[in-house]
C-alpha cells in the first residue's frame, strides 16, 4: 500500500486517511495532535482497548454511541458502575458488546482514580513517555516501541488492562506523543506546530 495519497483538495496525505468516510476528518482534525486533558485521554485508551481484534473504523464509526454508553469517559463516574450497568452496556447494541472490555473500562476508570491521586493527573503520566523525536523511526513504519512497552507495563502494574504494547503505541500516535504523519503529509506540519507549542504537564 501506497504511504501517501494525493486527496480530492490535491493536497497530500497519509493513505489510509481516504480508506474509510470517517477518517479524512480524524486525520486531518485529531490523529497525531498533541492532548492534555483527562478525560480524552482516557477515553483513546479505552477506544484503542475495545479496538483489540477489530478495525479502527468500527470503533470511530461507533465512538458517538461509546460516549452515549460510558458516561462521556469521565472516568469518575465510570468508576462507580456496577454489575447491572454492565449488562445494561451489554444490551446496547450501538456499542461493542465484549464483556471483559466493558468490565475492562470500569476498571481503568477507577486506576485512573488512583493515577490522578498520586500523578496529579493522566496527562502527567502518559506525557512522560513521550519520546525523543530524534529516536523515532520512520512514520508509521512500526507498531511498538521501547516507550510504548514501558508505557503497558508500567500501566499493567497499576492494575489497568487491555493496555498491551501495540494499543499503547497507537494510543501515542493519536495523543500526539509522537508525529507519525508522513514527512510528505500536508498534516505533518500542522502537528509538529502543534506539538511545538503543548505545554507539557509537570510531574
């Protein structure tokens, strides 16, 4: 497959964002800028979860319905769920119906609790894997790194689960944490300012 495409505006552009009618937005809008709040980054962590096995356009296809479903991602309130919520959440055709992913983000919600407790925050934490850029192979050219399997244990020791290192990887590629946009990529730059000016969270 073709790394770049040339898009309707004649402009260039990562291939697969022409591959599915919700991507050109999310390429073009989200994929690779840099985030800091909370609540969206626990959000990407959950929606990359539930994407285990399947393809990312069926999660995006359905992430208006996920919101809907869990409480918009305010994991404080995600964390006070219940059996009976999860089967309700089972019952809810709009959603991916897999029970150990449903149980998975009622239980990331309530370590993102004790993160928040004890990092001052999510952003703190995920920010401090971010990656030297200069260590960074070419975009889109690997599924893991060194960064993204330190990023899995060190979540999998605080309890989290479906955080394994390809999801956390692809989680950094959407937070911004890296800019894997092709060097071609009429985006790229666009991230790279972005990215020049987030203020990193303290920690």
């Amino acid at each position: 497959m073709d790394e770049v495409i040339i898009a309707e505006d004649g402009l260039c552009r990562c291939a697969w964002s022409q591959t599915a009618p919700d991507y050109p937005r999310y390429h073009d809008e989200e994929w690779g800028f840099p985030v800091g709040d909370d609540i969206r980054l626990f959000e990407k962590v959950c929606l990359e979860g539930f994407q285990a096995g399947l393809s990312w356009r069926t999660i995006l296809e359905k992430r208006d319905a996920f919101r809907d479903a869990f409480a918009g991602f305010d994991f404080h309130r995600l964390a006070a769920f219940d059996d009976s919520q999860v089967n309700t959440l089972m019952d809810n055709a709009a959603i991916v119906r897999n029970r150990r992913k449903i149980q998975s983000v009622i239980n990331n919600a309530r370590r993102a609790q004790e993160m928040v407790a004890e990092e001052g925050s999510l952003a703190a934490f995920f920010w401090s894997y971010e990656p030297d850029p200069a260590s960074l192979p070419p975009p889109q050219s690997v599924t893991t790194s060194a960064e993204s399997v330190a990023l899995s244990i060190a979540l999998k020791q605080r309890g989290w689960s479906f955080v394994g290192p390809t999801t956390c990887y692809a989680f950094m590629q959407a937070m911004g944490l890296i800019n894997d946009h092709q060097h071609q990529c009429v985006i790229r730059e666009k991230v790279e300012l972005a990215r020049s000016h987030f203020m990193r969270p303290p920690r």
